[in-house]
C-alpha cells in the first residue's frame, strides 16, 4: 500500500538561552510551533506562519545559507534538519502516514506567548526550555538535540 507523504516545517523559537515548546494535545509530546506547507508557501515561509499563529511571536529566522547564484533561480533558506516522521499506521503495521520536516531556528524579541490563530494552543501549553532543562527532561531524543543545537545557533548568530 502506498504511504501518504506531507511536506511540514517547524521552527525552534530562541529567546534569551531558551526555547518554546507546547504540548501537543493529540500527540502528548512537546514539540516547537510547526504545521503543514499549504500550496502556495515555500517551507521556511510556512515555518514561520505557523510560529506566529501559533505564538503571536514574530520570529527573525537565523540563515547562513550561501548565496548560489543562478539565472532563473533564488537560493532558499536552508533548513537545519529535514526529518521523516511516522505518523499513522496501517492495520497490517506498515505506515500509512508521514510527515518530511523541515526545521529552522529563529529568534524572538520576547516569551510573551499569544497565540495568534483561532484554533491554537492556549498560552499555558507552553513553556520556555534552557540547555539543561532539555538534559534533565524527558522529552524527544530529537526535540532536546535539536532544541539545544538552536539555543546555541540563535547564540552564535546574535554574538
């Protein structure tokens, strides 16, 4: 059977050494603002929507892509990391569903937290994640990783 693909983009938030997370209310885990690429978006432009709907932040991506010229062509922001995350199973246990993620990190001006969009996560979801609080959670392998990779990126971009 054939496995349904979705492009998503998530985007790890920085704000003074720590990083946004909510919990999500179908999945139970805490993950960054993300949600699906729509048709008419680029991947880091739907990272960033969704951030701010999901937040009310208005994040700054942090991009160190280099500038490839080309005629007919723009280069676009890299993401940090492309993920394949299953999603849904079949009953016969092969995957039914998958989400290819593409992850940014940018940084925001505040953790004054508002979602934006009407169907959000309420503010008291959130919560704010410095390096050791990763190391000493019991999130994701993937989420702590990536997480304390964006503090330190966000860090270096703003030195």
């Amino acid at each position: 059977m054939e496995t349904t693909r979705h492009f998503t983009a998530t985007v790890f938030l920085v704000n003074d050494g720590a990083t946004a997370l909510h919990r999500h209310p179908s999945l139970d885990i805490r993950i960054p603002p993300g949600g699906h690429v729509d048709r008419d978006e680029l991947p880091h432009e739907a990272g960033l929507r969704e951030a701010r709907e999901e937040t009310g932040l208005d994040p700054t991506l942090v991009d160190d892509t280099e500038s490839v010229g080309a005629p007919a062509g723009e280069t676009l922001p890299a993401p940090r990391h492309t993920m394949l995350y299953d999603i849904d199973r079949r009953a016969d246990g092969g995957v039914a569903h998958q989400h290819i993620d593409m992850k940014y990190f940018a940084s925001v001006e505040s953790r004054d937290i508002d979602p934006a969009g009407d169907d959000e996560a309420d503010a008291a979801r959130w919560e704010w994640y410095t390096p050791a609080e990763l190391r000493g959670s019991d999130l994701d392998r993937d989420t702590i990783a990536i997480g304390i990779e964006a503090i330190e990126t966000v860090a270096d971009a703003e030195d």
